[in-house]
C-alpha cells in the first residue's frame, strides 16, 4: 500500500484540524487551551506561513513562522507519529521561509528539559534567554549572502 504524503501550505479548512492537533500534544502544552485561537492560526494561514504534513487526507503535523519577526511559532506533531521526520520536515520548510524572506536571526520557544529543546540543540539552534513565562528562547543566525 502506497501512502500519498506532501507538505503543502495549510488553508483556511485545515484549521479545525490544526487547533486538535495543538490540544494533542503530550509536550508544549498549553496550560489554558484557549491561549491559541483559530484566529491565531487563521492569521498565519492569511500571510501563507503555515505548513501542514499530511498523509492520506490526514494532517499529523505543523509549522508556521513569522517573516515579520523571524520567529517560528509552532511547530507540532501528531502524538504517535513522532520521530518518523515530520517535525524534521515541516522545520526546514519555516526556516526556509524566514531566510528566504531574509531574517537574519531566527528565534523560537519551547518548554526547558523536552524532547523539543533536545530537537533545537541538535539541530545548532542555541539558548538566548526565556520568555516570561519560563520557556526556553533558542535562535540560529543565518549567514550573509
């Protein structure tokens, strides 16, 4: 059996399933479910800087950045489906889209002591503070042309 697998942008119809999928998560989660919107998300679907993985008609992971800022605000996958390369994938897609758009310093946060801040370190991103809220702030500089 063949499984269709892409990584496409996501649309306005892919939200439901993205909001369940963000309240799935085992880590990074929010203490109040309502802190993420669908209007948070239909705002980076808009901007076209959120990017779903999906398999068979069904998304098990996604990203979106923020050209404006060059921050990655989320990036998830669907528990179970964890360490097959979807989060791995749909990463470089929002770093691509940050540097492409030319932001020199990419920035992102995540829970201390997680599989996540593991992903970050391996990957070269470094620690560069916390936010408020105690969250581990990792960036990655991105050479001049």
């Amino acid at each position: 059996m063949t499984i269709a697998r892409v990584v496409r942008k996501a649309t306005v119809d892919d939200i439901a399933d993205l909001m369940a999928l963000r309240l799935s998560v085992r880590e990074n989660r929010l203490s109040d479910p309502g802190q993420v919107t669908a209007a948070d998300c239909l705002a980076y679907v808009g901007r076209g800087h959120m990017w779903v993985w999906e398999e068979d008609q069904e998304i098990l992971g996604f990203s979106a950045s923020s050209c404006d800022t060059g921050w990655i605000w989320a990036l998830f996958v669907r528990p179970g489906h964890e360490g097959r390369g979807i989060g791995r994938a749909l990463f470089a897609v929002a770093c691509d889209a940050l540097t492409s758009a030319r932001c020199r310093t990419l920035r992102l946060s995540t829970d201390p002591d997680t599989r996540a801040a593991r992903f970050y370190r391996a990957a070269g991103w470094r620690e560069a503070g916390r936010t408020p809220e105690g969250e581990l702030i990792f960036e990655s500089s991105v050479p001049p042309d």
